[in-house]
C-alpha cells in the first residue's frame, strides 16, 4: 500500500523528492502517514479534499480482502 500512495503522491506534486510516505501497523489496522512538501500540500488535499477521499477509497478497495483497515493520514509539517 506504502508504495501506491508514493507512486500517486508523486505524480501529483511539484516536489516528488519531499514525499515521504510511512506505514504504522497495529494489530487491526495500518496507517499510512504521508508527508508532502507545505506548497503541494493542496495539491495532494484537491479541492474540497476530492483527491484525498479517491485515494481513500483505492486504498480501502485495494485492502477489501485483508483483515485489517488501511487508513491514509495526510500530516502538514
């Protein structure tokens, strides 16, 4: 999952060398921590948080087998 987000975020953003993408795992669920550049950081939100609610639903498409929730958590630094 850590390399889909990183794969997409990159695209996305004027300044690929400053995504930094982390995953945290429990025993229920992972989150995916991602940290983008403060001028991209709209970029990746979208207006009105369009593009970080689809990259939501393909994390939760692409873990719909696993028995653990994937959360994607954008962090402003």
């Amino acid at each position: 999952m850590k390399e889909l987000v990183e794969l997409i975020v990159k695209k996305l953003v004027d300044n690929p060398d400053e995504v930094s993408v982390s995953e945290v795992d429990s025993e229920r669920t992972t989150v995916i921590e991602l940290r983008v550049a403060k001028e991209d950081l709209g970029k990746v939100i979208g207006r009105e948080g369009r593009i970080a609610k689809a990259m939501r639903v393909l994390i939760g498409a692409a873990t719909s087998r696993d028995s653990k929730k994937c959360i994607l958590e954008i962090i402003e630094d």
